[in-house]
C-alpha cells in the first residue's frame, strides 16, 4: 500500500491554514475572548426573545410569537428544523471557529473549492480565495450582523463548483457537490443571495449547452444536467421545511400582493404597486452609475456615511488647515440639524464601498483579452446584468421590466445587492487571468504589444480622472442639493456663505478621489512591474503568484480596516469589557437590551396585578443558580422579563420608539410594534392607514401635554385600543430633560370581547375603511366571503356573559366563556389561516378574518373552553422530507468516499502489478 504523498497535498492544507491565519489575525479580538457588536444581532434577540425562551423552557419549537407586530409566524425570525442533518455540515465546515472568523474562512474555502473545479493550481486559488473572502461588502456586513446573507454568500462558490465539476465529466463529485451545497445555500436561509446567484447558474449552464451542442453532445448535457436537478432537489428536500413554511407565509407577508387598491388618502396605488414589494421600497437602495466605480476606486462616493466632523482626525486637520470651512461643516450640523457626510452618493446611507480590489478589476480587464474561456461568456454577461440591474431607481426602465415580468424579482428590496454577482465573477476572471499567464507565460509574451497598450490605457484613464476628477463625477449628491436650496430659499442672505462652504466641501472631496485615485495607481503600477518581470523570467511562477496574492491583501485589506477594524478605546484597560470600539465580552453580548426604568414599573405593576408570578421568577432563578451557581444581574433579569411574558398576555405601544424598528420592547413585553423586513402585509396596511398615525398622535400628545394629555387622547385610539395596548410608553420633556414614562391604558379593549353586531361588507377597501369609522369594541366588520351563516344583530349581555383568555403560550391559548346565547367574539390576535385552528369543547368550529386583520368566531351559547392551537401542517411535512432528503445526502456522500478510496486501492494494486 503507497504512503499519503503529504508533498501532493500540501497546497491544499497550506491554503486552509493560510486562510485560518488571515481571518483569526484580521479579527483577533475574537481570540481574545471578544465578541463582535452587532447592530442586527441584538435587533434579532429582541425579535426572538419569547421563541428562544419557550424553546428552552418547553424544548419545542413555537412557531408562532406573540412578542411583535401582535403576533406573527416564527418562520422569517427563527425557526430550527432538526430534521436537516445538514445543519452539521455547515458547523463542520466553519470547525467551530469562533464568529465571525468561521465566517470569513468559510467565504475562502467556498472560493478555493470553486477555483480548484476550474482546474486552477492551489496557488492561484489560495489568490482568488483572499480576493473573494476581504472583498469589501463581506467584511462590512459582519459588523451589521448579517449572518445569514454572509453565510449564503460563502456557500454560493461551492454550490456553483458542483456545476462545474458535473459539465467537465466527473458526475459523481459534482452530484455530491451540487447536493450538499445547494443544501448549505438554501440552509443559509437568506433567498435574496440564493435568488442572484441564479443568474450565475443560469449563464453557466447556457454556455455549456452550447458548447456540448457544436460537440453534438446534447444527450450527454441533458444526462448531466438531470443528475444536477435531482442533486438540486435533494439539496432542496434537505431544506422543505424552511421553504414550505415560508413559501406558506410568504401569502401573508410584506411581499404578496394587497387585496387593497387605495392609498390611506383614497387614491389609487396601482402607480407605485407589484405583485410583490413596492416599487419605490424595492429600489430605495439603488447603486449609483458613478458609484458603480467604487468597485475599483473605493472612495469614489466618499465611504460610509456619517459626518465629517465626527472623525476626530479630520476635525483637528481642517481647524488647523481651512478654518472657515469647518465652520460651515459645524453651522450645517447645528443650525440645520444637518450633517456633511463623508458619503456622497444617493443611497440613503452606507456602511462603506463595494469595493473588490483595483488588483482584481485589472486582472479581471485583462483576463477578457487574454482567456479564452466559455465560462468568461457566461459570467461577463451575468456581470453586466446584474451591475445593470443594481443601478434600480437609476436605470428604472430595465429595473421595472425585470419587476413586472421576472418571477420572483419583485420579492426582494435593496437591489444594490446584485452586486455580490460582481463580486464572485470578478475574482474567477482573475484567477483565470492568472491561471493563463502561469501556464503560458511564452504565449503571453508574445502578445506583449496587445498587453501593453491595455496596461497604458487603464494607467491613461485613471491618470485623466485623477488630473480632472469633477469634470466626470458629481460631488455634491441630489439629497444635499435640496437641502443647501431650501437653506437659500428660508433666508437669501445666507447665500454667499452656502456657495462658500459647498464650493469648499467640492475641494474637500476632490481631494479625497485624486487621493484614492493615486492610491490605486501605484497598486497598478505595482501589478505591471511584477507582471513584466515574470514575463521576462526575472522572476519565478510560484513567486510572481505569491507576490501578486501579497498585493490582492494589503488593497482589500488596508480598505476593509477603514470600516471593520480592532481600534481600541482611548484609556480602557487590557481586560476591560470595553476594550475595542466595536467589541464586547461574551456576557453583555448575551443580553442585548437592559430593562429601562419604565420597563421595570411595568414588570412590578404586572407582579401586583398577578402575584403567582413572582414566584415563578424565583423558582426559575433557583432553578439557574443551582445549575450555573451564580447569575449575573443581566441573566437575573432576562428571566425576570421572559417570566413576565409567558404568564401575562398585555401588549405595550412604546411611542418612544419607532413602530418598525422596536425590537427593544419586544424583548421585554409584548409590542405592537417590532422590527422585521418581512412582517404581516395586512398589519403594514394597518400602520399606514391608521396605526401610525394613531402612534404619532400619542406621541406629540407626550411631548406636548404629558400623561394626562395622552389620557384625553386613548378613547379616540380605537386600533391601539383594539389591539389590547394596556399600557403606552412615552417621552416628555421636563425642565428641558427628556424623560420616559409611561402610563396604563384603562380604554384597551382587553384580549377578547363580545361584540353586538358583524357588519359584512364586499371588499377588502370597504372593510379597512369600515374599520376605521366604526367603535371596534362594539362592532365587528367582515368581508362577505367569510361566512354567510354569521349574524348581523348580536346581544350580548354584560351581566352575564363573559369570556376572558386563562391561558397563553404563542402556539396555544386557551379561553372560557359563559353566553346566555350565541354570541359573536373578536380575539385581539392577529388572524393567520395556515396553522391555527380552534376548538370548542373538544370539536374543532371555524373562525373568521375580522377588522381586517384579527380572529373573530361565532361563540356557542352555554360555557366551555376555547383553545386555539397552532400546528401549520407544512411544518411537520416539511420536518419528515428534510429528514429523508439530507440521509440520502449523507449516505450518497459516504458512498462517494467510498468508492474513490477503492477505486484508489484498485488503481494502486494495478500500478504495483
């Protein structure tokens, strides 16, 4: 039997160290016991606080919340299927390295994996790999706390591998690839990354139909291409759970289309609407033309957005340097509540650049002269599309076509997104420029003339945009032309000094380009001498790579730390928790949000309303400390809060807090508001048509008169009231101090009344409107499609019946109820048809979509129990396929590896005969 040739193999462990070691060093911290802050982490904990808490309590999983937007399904927020297996590969593959290094070694290895199937040598894939892994987009987006999309990201290069293996004629290593990342990519669970790298599927496969057509090969395509559908289908069966229940949900949610037909004006919003998201809200985050070259010139629109004077830096330089225009950046922010942003482009901010590298896009340029290759077909014209389509706003007309008639387009926002695309292609040109001049330098060299006059024209244009920068680009932004317009418009006096400061802030960022722009020249200039001196043997293969992968680094890296770095904070200690600027010890990341003073009220206001659950939180917090013997004061707390939620069943409107981005309160109480970019659609109409507004109204109420204003202001709230706000947070001003108070909410309708009568109207714009000028306490509207059977006229009787809620977890509430006679009962629930059913003394009775978006039913005279439970049937489907599917997956892949290895044993048996 031979030895392992560890020689043969070294290439391939030494990439995977050197990938360990870039991503470990970059975010060192991490190795220090440090966790990275992340913006929509902590939103995300807030969002799931109730189902991760009834998950630990109960060890099931929910399936519905209760703590958001009045209720929601879980699926879009977190939901675990335990059925797909494959969720133990996506930890084999980041090993279990601490985030977000196993994050960017993921990205690296996908990468390296990819380039290997083109049959690169491992060098140059250990090149294309740190280009793919430190382009700029995918290390910003970690600081955010964009997990799933960085996961998604990783996972698409070895997805499209097993593409590529398939077509090149080895099945069974693609097919395993194919089936195991299209598993991981759908796994991943952000569909917008799955959804663009499509179009990358989609130009490889046409490309090589035609090349097996002018082989007369087509059989064999269509073989191949068979074997990569039921791989694809495997991988998808792995993951039917999670896209069942959200194909399921996606009927409900912000991206299906309105029943309504009007604007909360009465206008017609046939103008601004798809069948899916709005137009507007699709394309809000459009990439500018100009800005599109910030894919090689970072600076070009400046870099993330935020203002001037908030760089301590820079503040010293320009009081030092030009005075008076400091002055005016210091007016703008003060006087006008205004700032100057360090980003001039026309998206409504950014973290920072698309920026890939001006290496990579110069390697890229070349590879289009020099490889002749299909694949740089396939991916040139996907690269054009996508940089086409991520223009959106900006290049409307295309855009609009793509979301009026391609499917599923419409259900995605922030198109400026398809530029991941660019950043996978540009990477595989590069190495395929690389690969070429690696193994046939002589071939290259004979072409030097064509080589140099591409070399001399990149050199000329960027030599022309650093002598003349604004005479091509747009300083000065549409959003800031308004406002120093206005700023002239309100007082002509100022006009002077406004030409002033802006002709200055022109200069400013003049010299930030011409700055990036000789940064990027010397890189290039860099590149060209290496290039030439390979060329003329001056220096060897192995070294030219190695030399050329240093320059890839130090470009993308140099620019991802001016976004994503492990500055330290001025004066805090070694080991002190707040060490880095954007770092904090394990302990506070765990608990996100700490209970204000009105959050603490509410909680001791609920314990003398309900004093059982006092007791509960001390027999958990004994519970916890005989299992951890000590509790920190935030871990004391959380259980404190979570206990608070699962035994009481009031909600909270926090006017202090923006309705759509309230992830704080949903992780102490149960909201009307929330944060989430896929809730309800009928809750969304509700905000827009009267829950915003009613929450504004509250809101100035606070500021402008205090508790007892907001007290005169509750009976008009009918929706607040009708979705059981108990009590309403808020901020007054006191002796110019911005307090927060709150107060309780005695006209709340409760969580389920008797109402005396069921108006049935015909359309979904009549039951809004209708909603909006009835007394929803005692009157129930209804579309006529519901149920013919329910009575318009009911009595109730205040005196004897009754119906109250006895029980809630999210998935179950149980109610009891005494009538005299049938009565008609509305739930302050939200409705959602998939999954709950409720039953009546133990026979399952229908209920209807009420005041547009709660539950109502027809109660049967007598006494008895209601229960409504929540079991969505796709669920348990979806959990018995995953199951299936990723076993065959496994067994597949070990039958693989068996194989290989006795094919091998065979092989070696043969050599040595």
């Amino acid at each position: 039997m031979k030895k392992i040739d560890f020689k043969k193999h070294l290439p391939y462990l030494g990439g995977v160290l050197v990938f360990f070691v870039l991503a470990a060093v970059y975010f060192y911290p991490v190795i220090e016991g440090y966790r990275i802050k992340q913006s929509d982490i902590k939103l995300s904990k807030g969002m799931s606080q109730e189902i991760r808490d009834h998950r630990k309590v109960f060890d099931e999983e929910p399936l519905w919340l209760g703590n958001m937007f009045s209720g929601m399904p879980t699926f879009q927020v977190s939901t675990e299927f335990p059925g797909n297996l494959l969720q133990y590969a996506s930890k084999a593959i980041t090993g279990g390295i601490p985030h977000p290094i196993g994050i960017v070694f993921a990205y690296m290895i996908g990468f390296f994996i990819f380039s290997l199937s083109l049959r690169i040598s491992p060098l140059i894939s250990i090149v294309g790999a740190i280009a793919y892994g430190f382009s700029s987009y995918f290390i910003i987006i970690l600081e955010a706390g964009h997990n799933t999309k960085a996961l998604a990201i990783a996972y698409v290069p070895p997805m499209l591998a097993g593409l590529i293996t398939m077509y090149r004629g080895k099945e069974l290593l693609g097919f395993v690839l194919t089936a195991i990342f299209v598993g991981l990519e759908l796994f991943a669970n952000h569909f917008q990354i799955t959804y663009y790298s499509a179009l990358i599927i989609l130009g490889i496969a046409v490309v090589n139909l035609i090349a097996y057509s002018k082989d007369n090969k087509i059989s064999l395509f269509l073989k191949r291409s068979a074997l990569l559908f039921v791989a694809a289908l495997l991988g998808l069966g792995a993951n039917v759970g999670n896209l069942l229940t959200t194909y399921e949900y996606s009927k409900s949610s912000t991206r299906s289309k309105s029943e309504l037909t009007i604007q909360p004006d009465g206008t017609p919003n046939d103008a601004v609407k798809s069948t899916g998201l709005d137009k507007d809200y699709i394309t809000q985050w459009s990439y500018g033309q100009e800005e599109s070259l910030s894919l090689f010139l970072s600076d070009v629109k400046g870099g993330g957005s935020g203002a001037i004077i908030g760089l301590e830096d820079e503040v010293q330089r320009l009081r030092r340097e030009n005075p008076s225009f400091f002055t005016f950046l210091v007016n703008q922010y003060q006087n006008n509540q205004h700032f100057v942003s360090t980003y001039w482009g026309n998206q409504p901010f950014t973290s920072g650049p698309v920026y890939i590298g001006i290496i990579v896009f110069v390697l890229a340029i070349l590879s289009i002269f020099f490889v002749k290759d299909r694949l740089i077909y396939a991916l040139g014209i996907v690269t054009v599309l996508a940089l086409l389509l991520s223009w959106g706003k900006n290049f409307m007309g295309f855009t609009e076509f793509f979301i009026d008639y391609v499917p599923g387009y419409n259900k995605f926002r922030a198109v400026a997104m398809l530029l991941v695309v660019l950043e996978f292609t540009l990477p595989v040109f590069a190495v395929l420029f690389l690969s070429e001049l690696y193994k046939n330098r002589e071939g290259i060299l004979e072409q030097k003339k064509k080589l140099f006059i591409i070399s001399c024209s990149v050199l000329t244009v960027l030599l022309v945009l650093w002598l003349t920068p604004d005479s091509f680009l747009d300083f000065i932004n549409e959003k800031e032309n308004a406002i120093f317009a206005q700023q002239i418009s309100q007082n002509s006096a100022q006009k002077s000094a406004i030409d002033i400061g802006v002709s200055q802030l022109v200069d400013y960022r003049v010299e930030v380009v011409k700055s990036d722009i000789l940064r990027s020249l010397q890189f290039i200039l860099g590149l060209f001498l290496l290039i030439g001196l390979y060329l003329y043997n001056k220096v060897n293969r192995n070294i030219f790579i190695i030399l050329v992968g240093v320059l890839v680094l130090v470009d993308l890296w140099t620019v991802d730390k001016r976004y994503f770095n492990n500055q330290e904070v001025a004066g805090a200690g070694r080991n002190a928790s707040n060490k880095y600027e954007k770092y904090e010890l394990p302990e506070n990341n765990s608990s996100p949000y700490q209970a204000s003073t009105v959050d603490n009220a509410i909680l001791q206001r609920e314990i003398f309303l309900n004093p059982q659950i006092s007791q509960r939180i001390n027999e958990r917090i004994s519970t916890e400390k005989r299992e951890k013997r000590r509790l920190t004061r935030l871990e004391s707390e959380k259980i404190q809060f979570t206990t608070l939620m699962r035994n009481t069943h009031y909600r909270v409107l926090n006017t202090a807090s923006r309705l759509d981005e309230d992830a704080g309160t949903a992780y102490f109480h149960k909201t009307l508001g929330g944060y989430h970019a896929a809730k309800m659609k009928k809750y969304q109409e509700l905000i827009d048509f009267r829950l915003g507004q009613e929450h504004f109204q509250l809101r100035q109420a606070f500021s402008q008169g205090g508790a007892d204003l907001v007290r005169r202001y509750l009976p008009q709230m009918s929706i607040t009231n009708m979705l059981n706000a108990k009590y309403i947070i808020g901020a007054v001003n006191t002796q110019q101090v911005r307090q927060f108070t709150y107060l309780e909410n005695q006209y709340a309708f409760g969580n389920v009344w008797f109402v005396d009568s069921v108006r049935v109207v015909e359309s979904a714009n009549d039951e809004m409107m209708t909603l909006l000028s009835i007394n929803p306490r005692r009157t129930a509207v209804m579309q006529s499609t519901e149920d013919a059977s329910v009575k318009n006229i009911y009595n109730s009787n205040p005196s004897t019946d009754r119906i109250s809620l006895v029980s809630y977890l999210p998935n179950v509430m149980k109610y009891i109820y005494q009538t005299s006679q049938e009565q008609f009962a509305v739930f302050s629930e939200v409705f959602y048809n998939d999954g709950w059913k409720v039953i009546v003394n133990g026979e399952e009775v229908k209920f209807f979509k009420v005041n547009y978006i709660l539950r109502g039913m027809k109660v049967p005279a007598g006494s008895g129990e209601i229960e409504f439970r929540f079991e969505p049937g796709s669920y348990k489907t979806g959990e018995i396929i995953s199951l299936i599917s990723s076993l065959i997956i496994v067994l597949v892949s070990l039958g693989a590896i068996g194989y290989t290895i006795k094919n091998n044993k065979v092989k070696e048996v043969s050599e040595s005969e």
